[in-house]
C-alpha cells in the first residue's frame, strides 16, 4: 500500500499544519466498528456526495492475519477515483473522518490510470508487494463497486512497469501491439513517451529477427516460396492468399499503396504484393522480389527501408505473369520472359467458379510460350457475383447496428478509470 499522502504533491506549509495533497485517487480506510456512520450503506452514501466522482469500490477484509498470526479486526476499505482533483483536508470533511484514514495513492510522476491500477488492486491484495507480504487474496466477486471491477482487474492484472513492459518487447516476448496497449493501460502520457522507444527498438528487434531468418535459410538452403496469382477483380485473389496464412497460423502483411507499397511490412512470414501492374515496380525489382534464394532482399519505403524476411511470396494481379512481362518496357534480348518464368513456383489463375494451377513452356517451333494446364480446384473466395445493393430498411438497420455498438464501446470506456497524468 502506498505510503501516507504527505508523499505525492505536498506543499510547503506551517509547522503542525495537514499539507495541501491535491489527488484523484484515494483510499478510506476504517475498523468496521469505528466507522462515524451507522453502516457501510451509510458510509457509501456518504462517499458518493464527493464532488466530481468517477469510480468507486469497496471490500470489508475480515480475513487478514497481523505479523503475529493473529486475525486482524474487520476493516473497510473504500477506493475511488475523481475527474479533478482535491485535498485530504477537503475528503476528511467529508467523510467526518481523520486525514490518517485517508491515503492518497498517487505518486510524483505517476499518472492516475497507473495509480488507480494500483489501488483497485489492493482490494484484493493483487498488488506485488501485498503478495510477497503473503496477505490474504481476497475474490474480486467480494469486491462492490459502480463499475465492473472483476473485467478491470483481469485487464490491468499483466501491467508491469513502463521499463518492464519495453524491455518485455525487447526481448520479443509481447508484440508491438500488446507493448502499445500495456502502455496506454499504464497511462496516454506513458505511451506518447514511448513511442519513439518502440520505434528505436524495432529497429534493433528487425534486424536481429532478419539477421537469424538469412542465416536459417542459408543453412538449410531453402527456397522462398513465390506465388503468382492472376484473374479479374473480384474473383478472390487477395483473400485466398489470407485465409493461407491464417489457416496456418502465419503473420502476413498485405501492399497497400501503390505509392509506398512496403510502408508498415514488419518481416511478416507471409507477404501479399497486392494487384501489382506494370508499372508498379521495374522489372529488375520484380525478379529480385521474386528470386527464391536471395534473402537479402531491398524494399523501400518513406520513413524507413524495411528488412525482408518473409518465407512465401504471394503476388496478386490482373496480369498473368506472361501479360505481365509483355506490358513491362523491358529490352527483350537481354531481360528475358524466363528470368521471371523461372522464379515463380506456382501460377494460380482465378475465374468466378475455379481456380487454376498451371505452368509455362516454350514453342520452339513457333518460338512463343503458351500454358498448360495442372488442376483445377472450385473457388470458394470469389466475390464478383455477389453485388453490394441493399433496401432502405437495412441501410436503417445498419446505421441503427453502428450506433448501438459506439453506444456500447463508450460505456465500455467509461467504465474505466481516466487515463491522463495526475
């Protein structure tokens, strides 16, 4: 438990006199039978009159043992949070109580979602050092409060320090995602810090994970998988390369800008090229994007050029890889069809209703390629029949769906303690 309030924010003030702690999160604490209400309700009510309440909640400990051994007398104690904040002397006023049962559990530098993680956890006793002072844990269902205390406590129950959760990343234990959420729980200030730390250590983290991914495939002198995949818009190119990655469980990255197509591909182990055409890259990139045995790829984009160290290469495009080379200005005696031919491990050709594998061979005779075919499988992912018309009547359903679930995610986050620094 914190240490009393004279800690965090005191003033200068004259001998004798309480220091004018300003706060937004507090813990009342009181023997059940010396409480100065009538009850527990009565000392609820009494709390909720607080100006500018946010959160509150309150458990009775009445199975807590002393350093002796000996059970403690029944207590009650009673957290909550403010939108602004406010003095002891002003919460002993209102509780009629002694500013020695009220603590202020905000440290200089701490921000209040910090804070209240810290107290809604000692609760329970589910702060580290109640645990290794071996205090009884209470059940979160033991505990009241106006919000839903159990869900709060299993979110915040991870949150470590900002240096743990960042060295936690480091160490490529937790994602930039799960690092990026554990911070803003910690507070927005905490991650607004941080981000340029995350971005600092990406740097280090992607270049160590390509560094080990070249030295694998090396070793092992495996081939990375190229896949081209041709046919109309819509006939589901894109989301067959996804529903592969996810049915195997991979990370994949998907090529959203014609401008700066690799800008966010984080070493994903699947990369999707999306809807690539002739001018999208040169010729000589498109072979070095495609060559199975170079590792040592060099992709660009705005902010930072990122390391390739992806495993299976899907390509997506209206193009066929042959259509493709022919509408591509190449010189045609020296950067030859079969250069890219040759790369590819696998041509899927979609169409509404199936999807085809086939391969390339060349017509001595008639000096020209043409295709054959291997298999055909039904498509499943195709798109282009389906439309994206819709009545009056479910458009109002719609908007009514939208509504009802930002209704629902605001009440989500108003059920949390305020986020912002002390």
């Amino acid at each position: 438990m914190p240490e009393n309030s004279k800690n965090e924010g005191s003033e200068d003030k004259k001998k004798g006199e309480t220091p004018k702690v300003r706060s937004r999160v507090w813990m009342y604490t009181q023997q059940v039978e010396d409480l100065p209400f009538d009850s527990i309700d009565a000392l609820i009510r009494r709390v909720k009159t607080v100006p500018n309440l946010d959160k509150i909640a309150w458990i009775v400990h009445d199975k807590d043992i002393n350093k002796k051994g000996k059970k403690v007398t029944p207590h009650v104690h009673v957290g909550f949070t403010l939108t602004k904040r406010t003095t002891i002397s002003r919460m002993s006023k209102i509780l009629n109580d002694r500013t020695q049962q009220i603590t202020c559990f905000t440290k200089r530098g701490q921000s209040v979602a910090n804070s209240t993680k810290n107290l809604m956890g000692y609760l329970i006793h589910h702060t580290r050092e109640a645990k290794q002072q071996g205090k009884h844990q209470y059940a979160p269902s033991k505990v009241h409060a106006n919000f839903d205390y159990p869900s709060y406590v299993e979110q915040t129950e991870e949150i470590t320090s900002t240096r743990d959760i960042l060295d936690e990343y480091a160490n490529e234990n937790i994602s930039r995602d799960q690092a990026e959420s554990l911070l803003k729980l910690q507070g927005g200030s905490d991650l607004a810090h941080n981000l340029r730390n995350l971005d600092a250590l990406d740097s280090y983290i992607l270049e160590e994970k390509r560094r080990r991914w070249v030295q694998k495939m090396k070793k092992a002198k495996k081939p990375i998988y190229v896949v081209w995949l041709s046919g109309a818009a819509g006939t589901g190119k894109t989301t067959y390369a996804k529903r592969y990655a996810e049915k195997h469980k991979l990370t994949y990255f998907v090529t959203t800008s014609q401008n700066d197509p690799f800008q966010g591909y984080r070493g994903q182990q699947v990369l999707i090229i999306d809807e690539i055409r002739p001018e999208t890259l040169s010729y000589a990139d498109l072979l070095q994007i495609c060559d199975p045995y170079l590792y040592e790829k060099n992709l660009t984009a705005r902010y930072r050029n990122p390391s390739f160290q992806s495993s299976i290469v899907f390509l997506t495009s209206v193009y066929t890889p042959l259509e493709m080379y022919n509408a591509m200005r190449v010189k045609r005696k020296i950067d030859t069809f079969n250069q890219l031919k040759r790369r590819i491990g696998m041509n899927l050709d979609f169409s509404n209703r199936e999807i085809t594998s086939f391969v390339y061979d060349f017509d001595y005779k008639r000096q020209q390629w043409f295709t054959m075919r291997v298999e055909s499988i039904p498509n499943p992912y195709s798109t282009s029949g389906l439309g994206n018309m819709f009545t009056f009547n479910e458009l109002d359903q719609y908007g009514e769906q939208i509504s009802s679930e930002e209704s629902l995610k605001y009440k989500n986050h108003q059920s949390r303690p305020q986020q912002t620094d002390d």
